[in-house]
C-alpha cells in the first residue's frame, strides 16, 4: 500500500465531494454522520467493489482534523463521499489546514457542545457496541471488506 499526504488544496483538485443527498449536511462538503441512516448508506458503499473507494473518514486526532481515505472507526468524526475514487493501492492522508478557510458549517460542527461525543447514556453506549459489532461481522479477519452487490448508479 502506498502512503501519500495531500494538502487540502491538492485533495480538491484531485477529488469532489458529493453532497449529503439524506439530510443536506454542509459540514465539510457533505458529511455524513456516524449512526443512522447516513452510516447505513456509507456502509453500503464500502461494502462495494465498485464504489469502496469514493469513501473517506473525517478523524480528529490530538486536536488535528484529517480526511483519510476509506473506512475507519476509531476517532471518526463523519464520513465524506467523492465522485472520484482513489486508488485501491494509496492509503492518503489529507491534512486539513486553519479552519478559517472553512465554512461557517464546519466551524460549528467541531465547536459544538463536547456532549454530543459523550458516551455515559446507555442507549447512545447500546448503539454504539451495535455498530461495533455490526462492523465486526461485515469484515473478516483479515481486515478485507466482504463485498456485496450493489449498484453504482446509486452512488449519483
């Protein structure tokens, strides 16, 4: 697998992101969240050969933001869908710059109230170790996604 680090700048000339068709969420371009209906359709994708590819993750890691392509779990903030899909071999790595270049959305997605990533109530904890599984059973162990049909053409 080849590592490589984009800029925000050489991501977008590379990739587009697609809109969030579910809820219109503008944060990043179009996130979509991590339970519910947006994460069903973001695992519907990767579990495709055909459009795996065109999935990122928004990670927070020691206070930094990253784009990172494909799937991740742990210190995922959301997920990104592009038009583009990258190369089944890179493993990228988007080092987001200074949010003031960001949107108005983005800045009030990552200042708001911590609450919303706090895992005390049982039943977001519940949904939580739902997903764990789920995402457990949907990978073997070799870490390769076992693929699925699907459609492209659902994807546009």
């Amino acid at each position: 697998m080849k590592e490589v680090i984009l800029t925000e700048d050489q991501f977008d000339a590379r990739f587009t992101i697609k809109p969030n068709h579910i809820t219109g969420n503008e944060a990043f371009g179009g996130m979509y969240e991590t339970y519910g209906e947006e994460l069903e359709y973001i695992r519907t994708l990767v579990l495709s050969k055909a459009t795996k590819c065109h999935v990122w993750t928004i990670l927070e890691c020691e206070g930094q933001i990253y784009y990172s392509s494909g799937y991740h779990y742990v210190n995922r903030l959301g997920y990104l869908v592009t038009n583009e899909p990258f190369g089944e071999d890179e493993d990228i790595t988007v080092e987001l710059e200074d949010l003031t270049d960001h949107s108005e959305e983005d800045k009030k997605f990552l200042n708001e109230d911590d609450t919303k990533f706090d895992y005390t109530d049982g039943e977001e904890q519940k949904m939580d170790d739902e997903e764990i599984r789920m995402d457990e059973q949907e990978f073997n162990t070799k870490g390769e996604v076992k693929e699925k049909d699907f459609d492209p053409e659902e994807i546009k």
